[in-house]
C-alpha cells in the first residue's frame, strides 16, 4: 500500500487527491453493495484490553479459543491476497484481525476490498495467535460501522508540527504516542480530587460564568455584551467571590471544577482559558488547606499512575508528604541575600535585576523581585507561607504581625500549582482593600470594578475559612510529565488559521 502524504500541505498534491478519490471510489462500491457506510448500532462489544487479557490463558496452538467481539479503528492494513490482515485500536489497545475470504463467506468479502486505514469495523470471532504467535482475532463476522474518507498523517512526515496536532486534536489522539494515555489521566485526575472532596464532606456548587464585575483575581477579564439588558458583562477571572457568598449562605464546605478565563498572554505555562479547582472551608485556615492540597495531590499523582519521585523540567520532585513549608522572607533572604525586612535593600537588589522601583509599594517591588529570583530555584513540591500583606488583598493578616499574610503558594520545578489564605471575613477592612487595590483609577471605573454586593454578603457574616485555588492544567502538566500546558489541554486557543 502507498503511504499517504503529509495532511499539513494547504493544496492536495495529485497523489493526494487520487487516494482521496479511491476513498470516495469506495464508498460508492460500499453503498452499491446495501452496506450503510455510516454504520449503526453495534452491541455487546468487548475492550481490546480485556480480549488481550482473555488470550493471555489461551495456548499459542489451541484452535478452539473463545469467540469475542470488538469495535475499533483501522491502524494498519496488509493485504495478502485470500487473506487481509489489520491492527484494530480502540481506547484500551490495540489487536490484530485476520479476515479470511473463507472465513466470511463470499458475501461479505467485497466488503473487505474497501477497507482503508482510518476505517472503523466491527468483528467477531475466534481468539488465539497467528503462525509468528501475535494473539489475533480470526474474523469470522465483518461489520462496517464508519468509513473515513480523509487520508492519514504520514507515518513519518506527517502530524509532527505542535500547532497543527493541537489544532487537529482528533488525529493527534489517533496518532500520537501517549496523547490519548495523557487525556485519560486528566479525566482520572479530576475524578480522584472531586472524590477527595466529597469524601471530606465537600458540596460541589456552579457559579456564573458571566458576571458584572471581574473579581477574586488581579488579571484583565474578557468582556462581552448582553443585548437583552443591554449591559457589559465580563468572563470570570476566579471562582472565589461566589464561593464565598455560599460560606455566607451557610454551604459550609464548597467547591468548584470550572473554567476561568483570563485576557493575558499565552505560554508553556499559561492559557486565556484554563481550569480551576477551588475549595472554602468554614471554620479552617490556610493550614488546613495544606493539608487538603497534600491529600489532592496524592491521591491525583495515585489516579494518574505518577510515580512518587521523578524527574521533572529539570527537577527531581518528590511527592511524599509531608512537603517542605518555608517563609517567603527566608527564602528570598537565601536566595539573593537581601534584607525582606528592610525596604531599602529589597530596592537595592531589585534595581540589580532591572525591576522598577520608584514610585511603587515595597511589597510589590518585593514580590517581582521573589517572582525573578526564587520562584525559578524552587524544585518542590514546596509550600512558600507567609506573604506580603499588600499583594494578598483577600487574605487575612497574622494577628502578631499585620503586614504579613496567612497565604501559601505550593511550588513545583519553579511553577505555582496552588495557592491557599485563611481567608479576610471582615467586610470593613476587605473594602479598604478593594479600594486601595483600585486606586489609580477614575470614581467611575472604581465603582463598577469594585464588588458591592461581596462586600455586602460580608457584612451578613462569613464564619473564619480557608480556601484553596488548584490551577488543574498545571497539575496535569506536572503529573504527566508534559512540557507545555497546551498538551494537557484538549482544544488550546491559536492564532487565526490562514492556511487552505
């Protein structure tokens, strides 16, 4: 069989277009033949991994092996004249059929002439091995169930370009080693930590997608327009403001698994859509939240099939708890030798590291400068505590120490995975902070940046909490080893397509 040409050319070659002829050529013999390429309903079918475990019992020269049933795409076709030979995958494996023009019968085996690669079959019949002992299906039933009419990647040329497999996400899955290995990880990953929160007494809530003001975050929102009410509405940027209306309303334990969406750059490590997973918890604090983000993270690593310590972006990693916890002032006074403490030499350092500094709060000048020295040298999985308190306008203060934050930020290979406060319940002091957060702004944009109505639920009583913000796509970019948050994320957005 010739090998089909790369898909990513914008003009079909002529060998292109004459093979995708001969598909359709076969479609046409097909529906000539009574047989719906289409297919139908096909029941009562067998996983790939299950048969290959079931033969796993069968002797290599027993002709009396049981009968199974399977559904699947064709991966590799070698005709052999009276005899056709074919790899058929479905989402657990992949095994070899044998169809014999004796086998079944002259009626259906028109039908095998056109089979092409891409195609999805059904068959039926006896398990055991071939003569070179591959364990093999000897069909005795052939069912036509799709046909595809599009040639495949070339084996060797074909679907190799990173933006293409993304935006092809359907051939990249049928193609491409270990992609469809990485999704089904994902799914299991989320599973595994909505059972740890559910277990723990956890209610899963769904918050509006949509809203007026953009909060619970510091990014630039999409925005969008409802012409019913004729009103600007924006994307959300967090989950956090309307979990905490629930903490108000007495759900005293709550999370979401949800979309959030940030008009900001793209990355290896960043996506304008992503997924977030956040917990509150009445009654805790950000203590209480490492301890649920360790529980998250094993029982994640577990689900996924992570083994405890790997190599990882360069990083050897750990995940055995319990994780290391240090102070954010320790580890930037370790790393670049600076006072945290004294403002004057935070600036010193930072205007070594090309980091702006007049004009602007020490705390800000001090988180930029943690952001380009330490975060980079943070192998972890490592909880950094203790924040400044001028960056975490959500957080509550140490009570010893008010100008530090009870937040954590759980490190790995250099890159936040999660980020935890005892969660700011005082309605007088979250507004100062808002506002402050603001300042710069005009008396118009402030009031409709600002979210009156929080602040009024805080006023009606939010009970101590902690809270807990999972950014899902970096966690399954760490526990699948993936190198860029693109690959873990089935549908990436791209830039406009201007090939054919």
């Amino acid at each position: 069989m010739s090998s089909p040409s790369p898909i990513d050319t914008d003009q079909p070659s002529a060998t292109v277009t004459a093979l995708l002829q001969a598909r359709r050529d076969k479609l046409a013999k097909l529906q000539e033949l009574g047989i719906d390429p289409w297919g139908s309903r096909f029941d009562n079918t067998q996983a790939v991994a299950s048969i290959r475990k079931e033969g796993e019992s069968i002797a290599q020269d027993a002709d009396d092996g049981p009968t199974v049933r399977v559904a699947g795409r064709i991966m590799l076709l070698r005709n052999a004249g009276r005899l056709v030979f074919l790899d058929l995958v479905d989402r657990t494996g992949r095994l070899q059929v044998m169809i014999g023009k004796k086998q079944v019968g002259p009626e259906a085996w028109p039908v095998v002439g056109c089979l092409d690669l891409g195609d999805i079959i059904g068959v039926e019949g006896r398990l055991g091995y071939s003569n070179s002992g591959e364990m093999t299906i000897f069909a005795s039933n052939l069912t036509f169930l799709t046909k595809s009419l599009e040639t495949p990647p070339d084996k060797y040329h074909g679907l190799v370009d990173p933006e293409l497999r993304q935006r092809m996400r359907y051939l990249d899955l049928i193609h491409g080693e270990g992609v469809r290995d990485r999704f089904v990880a994902r799914s299991r990953i989320i599973e595994a930590i909505r059972r740890v929160l559910t277990d723990r007494g956890y209610l899963e809530a769904e918050g509006p997608t949509l809203q007026e003001t953009a909060g619970g975050a510091a990014a630039r929102p999409f925005t969008t327009h409802h012409n019913a009410l004729d009103m600007q509405l924006v994307m959300r940027i967090a989950l956090e403001l309307h979990l905490k209306r629930l903490l108000v309303g007495g759900m005293e334990r709550v999370f979401e698994l949800g979309r959030v969406y940030r008009n900001e750059g793209i990355s290896p490590r960043h996506n304008p859509e992503f997924t977030m997973m956040e917990a509150y918890e009445a009654y805790g604090d950000y203590a209480s939240m490492m301890d649920l983000t360790e529980a998250v993270l094993v029982a994640a690593a577990k689900a996924a099939g992570t083994p405890e310590a790997f190599n990882w972006m360069g990083h050897d990693v750990s995940l055995k708890p319990p994780f290391p916890r240090k102070r954010y002032d320790d580890l930037l006074a370790e790393v670049t030798g600076c006072n945290p403490e004294d403002p004057a030499s935070v600036a010193a350092e930072a205007s070594k590291h090309e980091i702006e500094t007049v004009g602007r709060h020490p705390d800000v000048i001090k988180s930029e400068l943690f952001e380009e020295t330490v975060e980079k040298t943070l192998s972890g999985p490592i909880f950094v505590i203790d924040y400044p308190a001028a960056v975490c306008p959500l957080t509550k203060r140490k009570n010893d120490a008010p100008d530090i934050a009870e937040r954590f930020e759980l490190y790995v290979a250099g890159m936040e995975l999660a980020n935890a406060y005892t969660e700011l319940n005082d309605p007088d002091l979250q507004e100062e902070l808002f506002r402050t957060q603001l300042a710069g702004l005009s008396d118009d944009e402030s009031m409709a940046r600002m979210d009156h109505d929080f602040i009024k639920s805080l006023r009606h009583g939010m009970p101590p909490a902690g809270g807990l913000g999972i950014g899902i796509d970096r966690l399954v970019m760490f526990l699948t080893q993936a190198s860029s948050i693109r690959d873990v994320i089935l549908f990436p957005i791209h830039r406009p397509h201007t090939g054919g």
